[in-house]
C-alpha cells in the first residue's frame, strides 16, 4: 500500500488551488474573505474550511517541490489505514480479520483513495477518532458492565486513566484540528454523537428506566465528549460560521452539476461497491451471533442516504461500514471454517519463514518507494511520473511566453492549474476551488459555453472573452465551434489542449513561430537532399 500511494499521480484539479491558496495565506498572514484567483466571483464571501491543510501543502510544495506533495500523500494516506488497522484489530482482536477489513476498506473506498487534496488529513482525523473510539468499546460494552449503579462504578473505576485522557483531552484536540483542516469534521461530530445516540437507546431498551438512561456512566461520558469536541471545533477562524458552511454547502445549486456531487448511480464503480457492502452486511447480521450495536446502525444508516444523495460520501461510508462491520467477521469467519481447523494451524503457529517474508515485504514496500529512492542514492522520479498525464504543462508554458490580457475561459478542471503553473494576474473564468463560491449565472454560463450549446457565443460576448482554452478530448464540440469563430485564431495546439484568442499579441506570437516552424523543416529538408 506505501509503493502504491508513494506511485499516485498528482492530478491537475483542485490540488493546486490549495497551493495556490496556501501561498496566499503565507504571503498576507490572513484568510482570504473572497477567492484571490477568480474576478467572475468577486463580492462572494469565501469560507475557507481547509486553510490550514493548505498552509501544510504550501509549506510542503516550497521546501521540497512537487515530489514533496506526493511523499506527505503517501505518508499521510499509509499512517491513516494502519491506524484503521488497529482500530478494526481493537474491536476484532484477530491480525486476519484486520487485514481483511483492511483490504476491504480499500476496495470500497477505491475511487477516493487516490486523490490528493485537504480530504486525505480529514481522513487521517477519523482514523485517530475510530481508534479512541474502539478502545473504549472494550469497556462500555452492554454484555460486559451491569447496568446496576453499584455495580457501573466498579466497572467505571477499572476504565484505564489513559483513554479516560484519549476520551475527554484527545477526542477535542482531534475536532480542534479537524475543523481547521477540513469541512468533514461534521461527519465527524455526526459520528460521534451517534455513538452517544446509540448508548441512550441501547440502554433505555435493556432497561426501560429513563433514571438509569440517565445515570448510566457511558451515556455521560459519550454526552460530554460529544460537548467538548464541538467546543473544540469552535476554535476556528470563523466560529459558528464554519458549522453552518460546512451543513449547508452540499446544497449549492451549482454542485449539482460537478460529477462527484451527483446521486449515486448503482451501474458506476461506487455503486456497484455500494451494493456489495449492503449484500455483506445483511449476510453477516444474518449468521453473525455478535450483538448488534445500535450505533453502528445508525452511523451505518446516515451515510448509507449521504452515499445516495451525492456519491463523494462514499469515501465515509465505507469507513463506518467495515468499522461496523469487524465484530461481525470476526463471529463469522471462524464458524464458516468450523469443519476444517487445521487449515488456520500454518498461520497460527510462529514460523521463522513467515517472519523472514513479512520482513522482506515491508523492506520492499520501502526500499522501492519513490521516498527511500534518494536516499540510497538513487535517482529522484522524474516529474512526467508525477504529474498526471492530462497535465496541459507545455499549454501553460505558453502561456507565461505570451501571457493574455483579456478574459480567458478555460475548462474548470484546468483553472487551478492555470493559477498555479500560468502567467500571474491571468483572468481565468472557472476554477474547482470556486465552483461554489460562483453566482448560479455565471456557472451557467460557464457550462453553457463548455457545452457549446445554442447561444454560448453571445454568453462568451457577455463577459468579453478574449482566448478560449478548450480540452480537445474532453470538450470536442466546443473545439469544433471555437475553430470557426470570427476573428480568432489558433495560437496553440498539441496533443491535449488548444488556445484560440483574438489579442493581436498572441496571433502575432503564433504566426513567428509558425515561420521559425517553417524555416526550421526546410533547412532540415535541405540538408537531406544534399
């Protein structure tokens, strides 16, 4: 899994807005109260839920450079899947079914796993918070502590000093720093009071005393810290604010129309893993003699609907899945295998041959990483590794050659990218970071000319588009009608990408080149003929 993350391309999307971003910050010491980047929004207010992870991806991209960004992925994404290991091994207490639920974890999540951006240190957050969390299950679970009173202050006293600190100090700090990385801290608390949740009604249905519902030590204890992690998460720079941000933005009318904010679709990848999930859940709770914490149905439930309602949840659900879900395997598995135990004999013994090779894999999951490379003196990965292929990098070289002065539409997937790698002050008309922060009129403008339906010349009019940059692959009819329009010419094209505009500058830069082209094939023609 280290080589693997270690190997992931950094994609031209949104990545780099949030360097862009973090530069920003570092250069004014402030958060930007509207986008830096894009005019077409200015006047929004912009709530910057993840400033801190952008500082960290700055800071990370000015020490050591792209290839810096792609190690703090790598480590970052690895520790936070052996902190999940070990939290399915504290509720399991089984070394396969951890892996196994590792490994499974993965593969639900699969389309999600990949991708570098501020979610990766929310993940990280929720790792920390399951692990706490399945630590403390040992102890406030209903089959091992009476729910006599006496009987529950015993039980209290032998919960250890260091996770009643983890609980009531560790939990907040988590949300404290959460909440400045990234918006997800709300699936967080949501994960966190439904633990609360899920205690009240296990108890009230044992016990149908709401007295004992109410002094139940674990029903306190999981009310208080739910308190002190939303007070944790209040030391932002926006307060309150960011709670409702982060609460209401996936029902901004423009995301709508943003792929991984679309409902689910159960013929996609995410779909098909969804359902697998639904199809092992049932079977598990179906053969499983494991109790069925009420918790997990709920947090199950929550994200199941989230899933549906835009599929970029699904990153989420497939973390509370398989967490719910280990207790369950852990019950199954061995009575599957009931008819034939010495199966499970190899393994279980100690053997100097299965510790040589686990030795040797971790070695290798090092030694062959990109990261270790330059430290054995190797040769660090070339850049065109590192970049994603629909990288336009030769596009935007141009551009800082013969930088334009008007307004540019460029595809939104590109404009964070234009920032980053383009000429500076370059008016861009979309970016990733900004689809939100848009007014609906000019989002819908912006897909109106990206779609190149009726009337998109008269919306680019509108808003005195000088250059178009157009996607060739992605956007094939706009390539098409950019081609035909009067007064414009192609100042650029290769494989990737095409720049039409209408400055004289850029038209005047492309004609020399064409004759230096031209000048430069006939004297190689020439030379061949001699």
């Amino acid at each position: 899994m280290f080589f693997y993350f270690g190997n992931v391309h950094i994609f031209y999307s949104d990545i780099w807005g949030h360097v862009s971003y973090g530069n920003w910050i570092i250069e004014y010491q402030s958060l930007p109260q509207y986008d830096p980047f894009l005019q077409l929004a200015e006047g929004v207010r912009s709530i910057d839920a993840a400033w801190l992870s952008q500082v960290i991806f700055a800071k990370v991209n000015g020490a050591l450079g792209v290839r810096g960004l792609s190690h703090i992925f790598a480590l970052t994404v690895f520790a936070t899947h052996v902190l999940f290991w070990i939290a399915f091994y504290l509720k399991s207490g089984r070394v396969g079914v951890s892996t196994l639920a590792s490994f499974l974890l993965v593969l639900i999540a699969s389309s999600r796993i990949a991708i570098i951006r501020p979610e990766i240190f929310g993940t990280l957050c929720v790792a920390i918070l399951l692990v706490i969390m399945a630590w403390s299950e040992k102890y406030d679970s209903l089959k091992k502590d009476s729910l006599d009173a006496k009987d529950s202050e015993k039980q209290a006293q032998k919960t250890p000093i260091a996770l009643l600190i983890s609980l009531y100090l560790g939990i907040p700090l988590v949300f404290l720093g959460w909440a400045n990385l990234h918006g997800s801290f709300v699936v967080g608390l949501a994960i966190l009071g439904l633990q609360f949740l899920g205690r009240v009604l296990e108890v009230a249905w044992r016990t149908r005393s709401l007295v004992q519902v109410c002094t139940d030590k674990w029903v306190r204890r999981w009310l208080v810290v739910t308190e002190l992690s939303v007070c944790g998460a209040l030391v932002n720079p926006y307060h309150i604010d960011l709670f409702i941000n982060s609460l209401t933005f996936p029902r901004n009318p423009n995301l709508k129309d943003v792929l991984e904010w679309e409902p689910l679709e159960f013929r996609d990848a995410e779909g098909i893993w969804f359902c697998f999930a639904w199809v092992l859940m049932l079977f598990l709770y179906r053969r499983s003699r494991e109790a069925i914490r009420a918790a997990d149905v709920l947090r199950v439930g929550l994200l199941s609907l989230a899933v549906i309602i835009g599929v970029r949840m699904i990153g989420w659900f497939s973390v509370i899945f398989v967490y719910a879900m280990v207790p369950h395997l852990t019950n199954v598995i061995p009575r599957l295998r009931e008819g034939d135990p010495e199966k499970l004999s190899f393994w279980a013994k100690k053997s100097p041959v299965i510790t040589s090779a686990c030795v040797l894999s971790i070695w290798f999951g090092f030694a062959f990483s990109n990261m270790a490379t330059p430290l054995f003196g190797g040769t660090p990965r070339d850049l065109d590794k590192i970049y994603s292929q629909g990288t336009p990098r030769k596009l935007t070289e141009f551009l800082k050659a013969h930088p334009p002065e008007g307004q540019v539409w460029n595809p939104q997937w590109w404009g964070d990218w234009l920032v980053w790698d383009g000429p500076p002050d370059m008016k861009v008309f979309m970016t990733t970071n900004a689809v939100h922060l848009t007014p609906p009129r000019v989002w819908k403008d912006y897909l109106g000319i990206a779609r190149a339906i009726r009337g998109w010349q008269s919306a680019a009019e509108k808003y005195d588009v000088t250059t178009f940059i157009v996607h060739k692959e992605k956007q094939e009819k706009l390539d098409e009608q950019v081609r035909k329009l009067k007064g414009f010419k192609v100042v650029y094209e290769d494989d990737l990408g095409l720049v039409v505009s209408r400055e004289p500058r850029l038209i005047e830069a492309a004609k020399h080149k064409k004759t230096q082209q031209e000048d430069t094939n006939s004297k190689s023609e020439n030379e061949v003929s001699e």
